[in-house]
C-alpha cells in the first residue's frame, strides 16, 4: 500500500452540484488539498488510509497489494454548510444523487534503504441523476449518466527513515512524491449521447503532482499505534478548458489490538478543495472544506492477509454555491505482504 490515494486515493475530487461533481484518504492519510468522499454533484473516492490505518506495524520491506471497495452516497444538496431539498435553490441543474462504487487496486514495494513505489488503479462505477430546467425552468427534463470505468492511474515514489526510539516503539517518518496521470477518460456520454459533466468524468484529463509527509510510532505498552499525513495534489495543467482545484488532506488515526486477530481502528480525515476552473468547469459550485470521522475493525487473516472494514461519518461540510453532500460511505478490503 502507499500513503496516498488520491483515493477512500484519487481518488477524486469535489464535484459541483449543479451538474456532476467528485471527491479521499486512501492507503495513507489523504492530502492537502486532496480527494475524499464529500460534496458536490458528482464523483467522489473515500477518504480512508489503509496503509498505515488497517494494522499497527506501517509500511514494511517487500511487496504489498491493496484491494478495496467503496460504496459512497451522495444525496444530499447542501448550500455552504446547510442542508437544503432538492431544487429549494434555483439553478440549471437540480442534483438530485450520485451513487459512486469504486474498486481501487494498490501495488506497493518498499527497499530496505526505505525507498518504495507504489501504484494505484481505480475502476470507478458511478451512478448521476439530476433534473435539467431547460429555458429556464418552462422544461423540465430528467438526465442520468451510469458508467463503469478505469479511472486516473497514480504513481508514486516515497522515502521512510527510522527514527530513534526503542525496538518495542518504533518511529518511522516519510515523505512521498509522484504524479496523477490522465488515463482515464473524460468524455463519457450517456444514453442519449449527452456528454456528463468534467466533475463527473473517470479522469480529468490532467497531469497532478502529489506531494506529502507522514509520521508512524507504535506504542510500547499496548501494541497499539498512530499515525498522521499530509498530502497535497496539485493540477499542473488544464484539459480540454477545465482544470480541477488543488486539494489538501490532513489525517490522524489510531489502531489498537483487541486481541491477537483484530484491531479497533479510527482515523480522522480533513480534506479541503480548491475551485475547478476553465470554460468547462463550474468555480461557483465546486470546492470546500470537509471533517470525516471513521471509525473501522481489521482482522488478520493468517500471517500474510489482512481484511478490514471502516464505516465514514460526516462531521462537517462546507460546500461553495450548491453541492451534493455525502451522508455516509464504507470501506470493505484486503490487503496481503509478500
């Protein structure tokens, strides 16, 4: 696993509500100015780190591989940070759902000099309805866009040192590095041959850097262990006259052993969204500020697998203009060293 996700690693962004809009902590703690499950009309990736988040021993030497699935509802219309119904605030589109269910694969490897790369790739099967007030309300016509596709690749490089401490509370710091690439498409159309929206395509067409640091100790006493990142995506060019808005994600969480097979686990995810902007995009109903709170269990499989599974909570959302919120989203996976 890597810390990063960009998304649960991409993965994602904040989408509008007005038309189609995206949203992470993924295998680490998602990013400054990063993607996660939150507002807006459209695409989201939750943001749950299952790097350092799913056991208490971090990122080990050797070869790890990540697989999850996230299930993340976004049905609720928000204004800044209050709820309100659909179309109780007039607009061209009134967002009624987005249905996001996504499979993320990670491959990661990690030297004993502790340098590592990982590699992420998510299918994302995305499910937007929304009502079109055509004329300004004198038509009133429904459009849904259901899909099923390979989203934006993300490769990552990264560097871990030991810090000094005793052999039963390890530390370990690190920092990351890489970049998002425009693999997935971005001019997904639905039945009726209308393209979706740039917040709601599988790719944003655009080339991000990713950036970030993170911290992990175990506790002597308990077995237990915590951990923090940051994460920063940052868009270095547009596509086809829309470019995302950067994204930053702090995180903090906690595992703790139960008994010998399971662990508690929590994370706190904080992400914030900078405006999409260009001709295709809509700066007035994108971006925000979102706190998620995540509690979860792990349970090992044996010594080399590891299933887990975290329920995501909104504790605070605050979208600009008028978004589709998430009320709740999970994460189910299994991870395996080798």
């Amino acid at each position: 696993m890597h810390p990063i996700h960009g998304a649960c690693l991409q993965a994602a962004s904040t989408f509008r509500a007005r038309k189609i809009s995206p949203a992470p902590l993924v295998l680490a703690l998602l990013a400054a100015f990063a993607g996660s499950a939150q507002a807006s009309c459209g695409s989201a990736f939750c943001s749950i780190n299952t790097d350092w988040g799913v056991g208490t021993t971090g990122l080990a030497e050797g070869s790890s591989f990540d697989l999850r699935y996230e299930d993340i509802k976004q049905d609720q219309p928000r204004a800044g940070s209050r709820k309100v119904a659909v179309g109780e605030i007039p607009g061209h589109h009134d967002e009624v759902h987005t249905f996001n269910k996504n499979l993320v694969g990670t491959y990661n490897y990690t030297w004993a000099s502790g340098w590592g790369v990982s590699a992420i790739l998510p299918l994302v099967d995305r499910d937007h309805f929304h009502i079109h007030n055509h004329h300004g309300g004198a038509e009133v016509i429904p459009e849904q866009w259901k899909f099923r596709e390979l989203g934006d690749v993300q490769v990552v490089g990264r560097y871990q040192q030991a810090l000094s401490g005793s052999d039963a509370a390890p530390r370990t710091a690190g920092a990351f590095f890489g970049l998002k690439l425009p693999t997935g498409k971005t001019d997904v159309a639905n039945d009726d041959g209308d393209i979706a929206e740039r917040s709601l395509q599988p790719g944003s067409g655009t080339t991000d850097l990713i950036l970030g640091a993170y911290y992990h100790q175990q506790i002597a006493a308990t077995g237990a262990a915590w951990f923090a990142q940051a994460r920063l995506q940052q868009p270095l060019n547009s596509h086809d006259n829309f470019k995302p808005g950067a994204q930053l994600g702090l995180d903090l969480g906690y595992a703790h052993p139960v008994t010998q097979r399971f662990s508690a686990l929590v994370q706190l995810n904080t992400v914030f969204k900078k405006r999409d902007s260009g001709a295709e995009a809509e700066p007035e109903d994108s971006g925000g500020r979102f706190v998620y709170l995540s509690p979860g269990l792990s349970y090992k499989l044996g010594e080399r697998f590891l299933a887990y599974a975290y329920y995501q909570l909104p504790l605070y959302q605050y979208v600009n203009g008028v978004q589709l919120t998430t009320s709740r989203a999970f994460v189910v996976g299994v991870s395996t060293h080798f």
